[in-house]
C-alpha cells in the first residue's frame, strides 16, 4: 500500500462522503483446522472462542509468557471446527513461529497468507456499490463474514473495518485480486486510499496500531484491551496478567486532544501542567474533521484522568492538551 494516490486530504475525505479501496494484501492469513480445546488454538488467544456462532468474527490477542502482546488479531469461525485467523502484516512469520510453537497439532496449521490478496472497500456508501456485484452482501452484520460467490470465486468477506466508516474486508485469490480491484473501480465513486489516510482514520476512531501502541513489552492491561481478554479461561501470559492486575500497572495508554491545530508526534514527551514528563507519544495526527490535533500515548502516573490537561511536545516546545475517550470521531456509519 503506498502512502496515498490522488492525495491523503482527498483519499480522508473520500472515505468519510462515499467509498475507498485500501490494498492491505499484506496481512497474514492462517487456517486452522481442529476442536479449539483439542489442539490448543483456545489456550493462544485471549478472547473466548468457545461460544463464537458460526460466521462470526472477533477480536483479540496472542501473547507471550510475560503477558507482553505479540500480535493483536481477527479470529473467524468457518465451521465448528475451522478456523480462519488474520494477523498483522509485519509480524506475520512471528506469529506463524509463536502458533506451532504452541499448538498441540502442528499439520492442524496452515499459513496461506501468500495465497490471499485483501481488498478493504471503506465509506458509508461501501454497501451500495458492493450490491451491484454481489448478492446478499447487504446480510451481513457488524463482525460477521460469509463465503461469497465472486468472479468465479469463492471469496471471504467480512465486516469488521478500521476506519469508522461502514466498510468490508474481501479475502481473494492472490492471482485474481488485480482483477477484483479493476472491476471495484468500474464505479467511478471508488477511489484508491493509501496508508496516510488510513492512519488519521484509524487514529480519529483511537485504535491501536501494532508497532506504536501495542508491542511485546506491553500487556493489553496497559494499552486498554482488558475487554478482549478472558481471564476465567486459561491462555498463554494469564498467570502474568493477573500477578500484573493484582500488583497494579504502572503505566496506562490515554488518547488526548490538542487545544490548537497542532500535531503530536510519535516519541514526543508528555507532560503534567507543571511540566513534570509523564510518558510518551505513541501516534499522533491533525484530525480535519475536528480541525485538532489528537494523539495517544502512554503515561506513568496512572492517575491521569478524563478531562485532565497534559502538555505534549519537548523540552524547548510544549503545547497544551486535555485527556479524552476514544472514538475521537463519533459521526461514521460505522455499524449501520
């Protein structure tokens, strides 16, 4: 995916008024076939998967010993016993060490990531444009995916999205997917979106991005995850995760809004209202839909709270803040 096409203002506001097509065929995809319990595939993930209806997705994480994420990801259930699991592109052969490393069944495991391009159609009118070529992808519902007839294919298509606008996920033969993107862009309201555009999105809507706010030295205690994780059932990095939550964490992410048009960059300091550094910027953007700056970051003082106001910035230049909840953006068509 190139950093933009036409430009990323442009490609932002395409996104927000009709339709984009982001190219993210670098993500990794694994099959996994067996019962969950049985090779091991529930004690990975931190998000329970034993009452997961069929065709349904959801979130959540695989982490190390020390309950440090190694990678956030979308579990998909295909059958009772098949699964479908997509993880980040640059952690891919990562996480493909870290399942056979604890899977019970190795051959139950499949990495076709090189065998899957992903086309990601964004914007509220996303649904009305896919319609004209394929049946019944109206059906589907927020966090589910179904098995599509398309181009003489059979493609996985999901709703899950990371832009805040309603959108769908097409999982395609790596030698058709040109095909597909030229057909999505017969419809003259389609525009191709890069990766500028698809990180103000993702940060207006505070999602964390693996690599910035989520690594191997951070529990998801920390980077506010704790609702994709299920303590009563046992996973790799638990133990960790509850010695953490009884001796408390030390650090916490917050997202915070800038009182002027002014960006907070990655790396850049944060501080208390005396000047006091705090923590770290993680991602930072100007948002044009509220015309601020808006960033995350992690700070030390775990007592920082909603509607506290911080400084961000460096030793020389500070710039004022105030602490908020994300969503930053609370006006895409998202789940309708």
């Amino acid at each position: 995916m190139p950093l933009q096409y036409e430009g990323i203002l442009a490609e932002y506001e395409s996104t927000h008024r009709a339709a984009t097509v982001f190219d993210t065929s670098h993500m990794g995809e694994f099959l996994i076939e067996g019962d969950h319990q049985e090779i091991g595939l529930d004690r990975l993930v931190t998000c329970s998967i034993e009452d997961m209806p069929l065709r349904t997705c959801r979130y959540g994480m695989v982490l190390n010993e020390q309950g440090g994420i190694v990678d956030d990801l979308i579990v998909f259930r295909l059958e009772k016993a098949k699964w479908f699991i997509v993880v980040n592109g640059t952690t891919t052969d990562k996480d493909a060490q870290h399942f056979r490393k604890y899977l019970k069944n190795k051959m139950a495991f499949h990495n076709i990531s090189s065998e899957l391009g992903k086309l990601d159609i964004q914007g509220p009118l996303s649904r009305e444009i896919l319609k004209s070529f394929i049946k019944n992808i109206e059906k589907l519902d927020y966090y589910t995916f179904n098995e599509f007839e398309l181009l003489g294919e059979r493609a996985i298509i999901s709703r899950t999205g990371y832009t805040g606008e309603l959108g769908y996920e097409i999982y395609f033969p790596w030698n058709k997917t040109v095909q597909l993107w030229e057909v999505i862009f017969q419809d003259r309201r389609v525009k191709p979106a890069g990766l500028g555009a698809r990180d103000i999105l993702r940060l207006e809507m505070g999602y964390s991005l693996y690599g910035h706010e989520l690594n191997e030295s951070i529990s998801p205690l920390e980077a506010g995850l704790s609702k994709f994780v299920d303590l009563k059932k046992d996973f790799v990095g638990r133990e960790a995760l509850l010695k953490r939550q009884a001796q408390g964490v030390s650090r916490k992410i917050i997202c915070f809004i800038s009182e002027t048009r002014r960006s907070p960059r990655s790396e850049q300091k944060i501080y208390d209202t005396q000047d006091v550094e705090i923590g770290s910027v993680t991602s930072g953007t100007f948002s044009p839909s509220l015309k601020r700056g808006l960033g995350m970051g992690y700070v030390n003082n775990v007592g920082v709270a909603l509607g506290q106001k911080i400084l961000f910035g460096d030793a020389t230049n500070k710039f004022p803040a105030e602490v908020t909840t994300r969503p930053f953006y609370k006006e895409g068509s998202l789940k309708t």
